[in-house]
C-alpha cells in the first residue's frame, strides 16, 4: 500500500524523514506529491536531499493544482505564536497561514493530517488561538486531537516542547506515542574535531568558566536573558536565531550545523549544501524527526487498517491505555457565515 503525503512548509524536510521512517516500520510505501517552502535556501537544500523541487509561496497554489493526497503534513511558521515573535498571532499577516492549511484541507479532504507549532501556540492568547485553529479543523470534518511533546522523551538531548496536532476524517482509535525512549548522550552526537571558528571569544569563555563547575560528561551551558548560566547534559530549544550565541558546549565553542541537525534527529546521510547560518537557521527551525515519527506511527496504525483500526489497536501486542485516546470529539461548524479574521472565506462545511 502506497501511503501519498504533501509536506507544506516543509523547510528542510524533517516531516519527511518523518513521514517515510514511520511508513517503513509499518511496511507501507511513500510518494511525496507536493512539497512546499517559500526560501530560496530551504529549497535547494530539499532538492539536494529529497529530489523534490518544493513549490515556493502556497498562497499562490489554488487547491485544484494540488495532487491528491493522504495525509497533509505542515509544521506552520511559528512566529506569530512563540515567545520571539509578536503575539499577535492571526492578526500577524504570517499568522494566517494556517489558514492556507484550512484551505487545503477543504479542497483535497485528505484523510488525515498533522500540524506542528511551538508550545506557546496553546497558551497564546489565553488559549483562544488554538481554540480557534481546532474549530476550523472540525468545522471542516476532522476529528482532531493535540498534545505537546518533549523531543527529550524521544532520545534526543534537546528540550524542545511542540505542539503536534492530529486530524482524521472519520472516528478512530489513536493513541499518543507515551514510550520514553531513554536520551542519547551529548557525547554520541558531538563532532570530534571542530574547527576555530566556531569556539567562543577568550573572554566569554573566561566569564562562562567562572560561573560554572567543569563537568567530566560533555554539557551545554546555556545562558537565559538575565545573563544566568546553567550547565546541562541536553540542549534547550535550537531556535533560528538566538541559539548560537547561547548555547555552548563545554562552555567554549557553539554547536556546529551537523551538531544541531543531530539534536533534530536528522540523519547523517542529510547533506549539508547552505553555509553555516543557514543552516544553523534551517536546523533552528526544523523539527525533532524522531517525535513527528512516533506520532506519524501511531496515526498509520488507523491508515492501514482503516475502518478496522479499532481492532486492530485492541490486538497490538502491548496495548496500554495510557496516554489513548478516542478521537471522537467534533463540534463547531466553520461555513459559510463565518469569516477568517484575514477575511477569507472558508466555504461550506464538508458534511460529516
Ligand atoms: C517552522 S518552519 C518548518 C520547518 C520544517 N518543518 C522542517 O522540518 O524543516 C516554517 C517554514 O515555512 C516556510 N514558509 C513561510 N511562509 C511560507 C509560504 N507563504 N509558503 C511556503 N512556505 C512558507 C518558511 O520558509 C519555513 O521554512
């Protein structure tokens, strides 16, 4: 069986390494028939990894240019949410993408989908942003669910909490991946030899190295923004930008590109063909593959058995309730009297 996804905002391709190491656990074939990214540099490194040459702005592809699909995957820009950005989330011109995902979803009706954003999306705007953003996807016929995941409960030393959140057009059982999987140590993902260029100033050393206790396992030290240091065996977040200056191995040097691509979970084999800050931007703004796969695994369980995923939940081989849950839960209606705040109309519902 030939599982066909889009990868929209798809960066550097992170929901599609996503996407194919959790069809290929489940013996399932992939296409990708669309992918994605408005930056020139994201592009051309997604062409060079994946073959595929991404479509550049999505506002500008009417649905009915886009192929059929399965499952739509988007990690949408996060700006108008997280703590760097502006708050103001829809009202923020960037904020509207989503609404281009909504779209999508109305013309093609693919059977599932997942979205990706920071954290702080479930938070913003005393939670009436993602309040919103469900109402839309069930107004449109999903059943939809979120949660937010630590990237360290996945096996990498990153922190890194995302928001994922799933959407399937009928009711199914779909649990939540609540394996921990035990994390990597620094010291598997850091590079042998690094070069000068990427080890801090004397002086921030010097200045590091007096507020923090050497340690004989390798640590990142980050620094929060009242000038604080504190030393950890895992990373905070990566972030497009801040993450170089703040984040120091050992005290001393910053995360080399394939270091941070490492802490995403990106395999080795990803070549690496944009200079250093653009990949350290692209890598920032990536996502942690091994979380985005968990989840996808869980999902393809309901995908490839279809109406008999119920049982088929029931007859895996290690059932646990924990974390389960029922995706049942549909309300709200999003037609043709209500307007997106960007004042573009989402027609009809699809009925249920
Ligand atoms: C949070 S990143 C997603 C990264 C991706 N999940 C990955 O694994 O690399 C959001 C991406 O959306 C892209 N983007 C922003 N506006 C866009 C638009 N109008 N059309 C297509 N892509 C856009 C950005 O260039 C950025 O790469």
């Amino acid at each position: 069986m030939k599982i066909r996804f889009i990868d929209l905002f798809c960066g550097i391709g992170g929901f599609r390494y996503a996407m194919e190491g959790a069809a290929k656990s489940n013996n399932l074939e992939t296409e990708c028939v669309l992918s994605s990214d408005i930056d020139a540099d994201c592009q051309k490194a997604y062409k060079e990894n994946f073959g595929d040459d991404p479509v550049g702005d999505i506002q500008k592809i009417p649905s009915g240019l886009i192929p059929d699909h399965d499952i739509l995957l988007a990690g949408f820009p996060c700006q108008p949410f997280s703590i760097i950005g502006s708050r103001k989330g829809f009202e923020d011109a960037r904020g509207t993408l989503f609404f281009e995902i909504a779209r999508i979803l109305e013309g093609k009706k693919p059977k599932m989908f997942v979205l990706e954003n920071v954290k702080l999306l479930a938070g913003h705007n005393n939670g009436k942003t993602l309040s919103r953003i469900l109402e839309v996807l069930r107004g449109l016929g999903y059943f939809v669910d979120f949660k937010i995941l630590n990237a360290l409960d996945f096996g990498l030393p990153q922190r890194r909490e995302r928001i994922f959140i799933v959407g399937l057009r009928g009711p199914g059982n779909f649990s939540w991946p609540h394996e921990k999987i035990p994390m990597k140590a620094l010291s598997q993902l850091l590079e042998k030899k690094i070069p000068k260029k990427f080890f801090a100033s004397k002086y921030i050393r010097e200045k590091r190295n007096a507020m923090v206790e050497p340690t004989s396992e390798p640590t990142i030290w980050h620094e929060n923004k009242s000038g604080h240091v504190s030393a950890y065996p895992y990373s905070c977040a990566l972030r497009a930008g801040a993450s170089y200056n703040y984040l120091l191995v050992n005290g001393e040097r910053r995360l080399t590109p394939r270091e941070m691509l490492r802490l995403q979970g990106f395999p080795d084999a990803f070549r690496i063909v944009c200079n250093d800050s653009q990949t350290r931007k692209q890598a920032g703004n990536s996502l942690p593959v091994p979380v985005a796969e968990a989840v996808i695994k869980e999902l393809l369980v309901t995908f490839k058995f279809g109406v008999a995923a119920n049982q088929a939940f029931k007859n895996r081989t290690n059932p646990s309730l924990n974390g389960q849950m029922i995706l049942f839960e549909k309300s709200g209606r999003y037609g043709k009297n209500t307007k997106a705040k960007n004042r573009r109309k989402i027609q009809t519902p699809i009925p249920a």
